[in-house]
C-alpha cells in the first residue's frame, strides 16, 4: 500500500525528486534534506508502513541488510570514522515524517553532532522486573 499524502511515499516512488543513492524493488535511499552530517541518508520502504511497529518483517530483514551496505559504502567513499543507524517510532521519540525510514548517519571527527542520550540509573529488583515485563510479551 502507498498512501498520496504521505511525502515519502511519493519520494519512494519517485513522483517527488530526491537524491537517490539507491534504488530496488523495496526500497529508496535518499539523502536526508536537512543533514545531521555529509551524506545523512534515509531508506525508505516503498510500501507505506507507518513505523516499526507496522513493518513487514521480511521487508525488514532485508533493510537492515541494505543499511549495513549503505553504512560500508559510506565508510569506503566518505572515509567516515563511525556510523549511526536511528530509527524513530512515534512523536514522544522523535518521529516527524509517519512513513517508516532508517537513518544512516556518517560520523566525522568534526561533524559537531551528538546523537544519544543521557545517561540514567538503575535499579536490581526494577531491572529485573522490567526485564521479566518485556521478557514475557515475546
Ligand atoms: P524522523 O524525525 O526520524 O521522522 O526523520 C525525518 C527526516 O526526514 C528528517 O531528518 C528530515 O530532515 C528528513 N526529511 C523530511 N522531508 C524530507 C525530504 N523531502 N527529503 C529528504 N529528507 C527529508
Ligand atoms: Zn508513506
């Protein structure tokens, strides 16, 4: 399924210019418009999945092959020193565009950015609980 209103579906499937590194049956990649570094990339799915939770697992099997091409491509021809991958499900984590992506984002030496998060504490008996909570919904 595509959806006309979404903008990376009509990317996806070439009815929006972008700068295509890729393309397959599957899947897209594009560059990001608004790099967090030199040559910040996207897959997209050519299908609409809204986000994780939505993905075909098959189809995600083989994206996440393709990212680990993209990510040796990237280190080969950008001479990058790190790579993240980031993929962002939902508001409260940060998703603006509702149609699943993965970033691929070359890290620099210089590139100024600082991708995580802060560091929390942790509890034995909450971790254990926690553990057993998502544990057991497998
Ligand atoms: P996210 O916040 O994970 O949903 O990521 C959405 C990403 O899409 C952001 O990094 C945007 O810069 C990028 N983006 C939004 N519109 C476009 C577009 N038309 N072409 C390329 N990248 C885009
Ligand atoms: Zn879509």
């Amino acid at each position: 399924m595509t959806d006309t209103n979404c903008i990376f579906c009509r990317i996806a499937g070439g009815d929006i210019p972008s700068s295509t590194v890729y393309e397959d049956e599957q899947f897209r990649v594009i560059l990001d418009l608004s790099p967090a570094a030199k040559g910040h990339a996207l897959i997209l799915t050519k299908q609409h999945y809204a986000n994780i939770f939505e993905i075909d697992e098959e189809v995600l099997r083989d994206l996440i092959v393709l990212a680990k091409k993209v990510a040796g491509a990237m280190k080969e021809t950008l001479h990058c020193e790190g790579v993240n991958i980031v993929q962002n499900n939902g508001e409260r984590a940060g998703q603006t565009v509702f149609h699943f992506h993965l970033h691929v984002i070359p890290r620099y030496a210089d590139d100024g950015q600082q991708i995580g998060w802060k560091p929390g504490t942790s509890d034995p008996d909450e971790q254990a609980e926690l553990a057993k909570k998502i544990g057991g919904a497998l």
